[in-house]
C-alpha cells in the first residue's frame, strides 16, 4: 500500500481521506499495526483504483 500511495505521490492524509478513514487508523495499517477488515482493505483499494489483491504484493 505504501508503494502504490508513493507512487502517486499522496500523502497518508489525502489517502485517509480518499477511502474515508481516519489518518491514524491508517498509518497504523501501513505499519502493520492495525488488522484492516476486508472492508478496509476494498476502500483503500478503490481510492487508490487498484485491485484489492495488489495491496499484497
């Protein structure tokens, strides 16, 4: 996820805002510190308009 936000070069408040989800909740799933449901993981994937599965990778 962190790949695809720097790519395009967003910033982990305008990708919070992007998938409607607060800024900490966030920057705890890009650190692996949070356990983002599949919900979560479908709204990050649409606002960064990649498949969900490309999150993994």
């Amino acid at each position: 996820m962190l790949r695809l936000r720097n790519a395009r070069g967003w910033s982990q408040q305008a990708l919070a805002g992007e998938a409607n989800l607060s800024l900490r909740y966030l920057a705890g799933v890009e650190r692996g510190e949070e356990n983002p449901s599949l919900d979560t993981l479908i709204a990050i994937a649409d606002a960064l308009a990649v498949s969900p599965a490309s999150l993994f990778e």
